[in-house]
C-alpha cells in the first residue's frame, strides 16, 4: 500500500458514446458504448518506506504490467487493473520531488463501486 505517499488524486469513469441520430430527428440521439476509466496519482517521492511510491511506479518506463488500484472511499471501494503510463518526477524550487502519475483501464473489466 503506498496511500501514505499519495497526497491527492482524481478519477475518471468516462463511458463512449455513440452518435446514432437519424435525419427524422431535430435533437441528437446517443448511444451509451464501453466504460473506461483512468486515474492521476500525485505522490511525493518517498524512497523510505517498504513498498514506497518510488518501488511501485519507478518499473512504469520498463515494464508493461498492471497494477491493482484499489480507492476506498466512506466504506466505498473501486478496484481495477491500471496500466500506469508514466512517472514523471518534478522538483520544485524549494525542493520537493513529487509526481503526478496517470493510469488507464487495464483489462476490460467494468470499473464498478461497491
């Protein structure tokens, strides 16, 4: 778990959609398609602690492996597989080293709150 490293993030569960209007129409109809969702974790950089940040997003350049990503939120929980794309170290002027790191939907199971 690295939650102690993470200091904010956002999450997105877009669907695609379908534009099926007929020339019968004065609106457009739509069509819901597949459920997506993608992630940004922004984490300081923490090569400490066992498992940190740094040992879980720093194989992001050389490997091509998901990792499950589990958010619990008030008893609420949304687990899928990420494929994080990139770890992108940033040092401030003051001297922080943080990141902002994205991921996208792994495998095509349907990202779903429990």
């Amino acid at each position: 778990m690295i939650k102690n490293d993470v200091t904010n993030l956002s999450i997105g569960t877009p669907r695609a959609v379908w534009d099926v209007t007929g020339v019968d129409k004065s609106a457009i109809e739509r069509i819901l398609l597949l459920a997506d969702m993608s992630v940004t974790l922004n984490v300081v950089f923490n090569p400490a602690s066992t498992p940190s940040s740094h040992d879980v997003f720093s194989t992001v350049p050389s490997t091509s492996v998901a990792r499950t990503t589990t958010l619990t939120v008030a008893a609420k929980t949304l687990a899928a597989e990420i494929l994080y794309t990139d770890y992108p170290l940033t040092r401030s002027n003051s001297g922080e080293l943080t990141a902002a790191v994205p991921g996208v939907l792994a495998n095509g199971a349907v990202p779903t709150w429990s």
